[in-house]
C-alpha cells in the first residue's frame, strides 16, 4: 500500500523518501488517537498495543535516515524490517473473526 501511494505522489513532486517519511508520521499519529475512538470499552489490551505500536512508530521515523529523519541513525532497510514487524505482529494479535456470537 505504500508503494503504491508513494508512485501515484511521485508525479506531484514528491520523491520517495519525502512521501515514506510523511506516511509514516502519519501512521504513527493514527496510530496513536484513532484506537480512543474506536476500541470498546474495557478492552486494555487493544488500546495499549495500538498506542506501543504507534508511539514506536514514531519514534523509530524519527530515527530513519530518509529526508523526514530528524536524527538519521537507522538504515531504510532496517526501517522497513521494523514496519513489517509491526504490521505481522499487528494482525496476528487481532485477527478478524465475522462469525463470533457474543453470549449474554
């Protein structure tokens, strides 16, 4: 998914790293507030995990060497293999099961 937004914002300007960067924070910040919204009430472990996920995000962006790093220690490389973590780890904690009935 974000290859395929970063080639249709490559013909506005923006280079690779640029878009990488911006989707990245972006994530990370979503991340971070959209879980208030919509986990359920009660639900701890879904809130922290997006919350860890999110704040790490961040800050591993932050440290990313690519145009938006600030501080330009991390490898690309290792950024990536930090992300496809985060994404395996995410959707095996919360795997989607449409057929489960709640009993009251």
């Amino acid at each position: 998914m974000k290859i395929l937004i970063n080639r249709l914002l490559t013909p506005l300007g923006l280079e690779f790293n640029q878009t990488s960067g911006l989707l990245d924070f972006a994530i990370g910040i979503l991340l971070v507030i959209l879980p208030w919204f919509y986990v359920q009430y009660g639900n701890v472990r879904t809130l922290a995990a997006f919350m860890v996920f999110g704040s790490g995000m961040i800050l591993y962006s932050i440290f990313t060497d690519y145009k938006n790093g600030i501080v330009k220690y991390l490898a690309l490389k290792i950024h990536d293999a930090l992300e496809l973590t985060i994404g395996v780890t995410l959707m095996a904690l919360f795997p989607i099961n449409r057929n489960s009935t709640t009993a009251e």
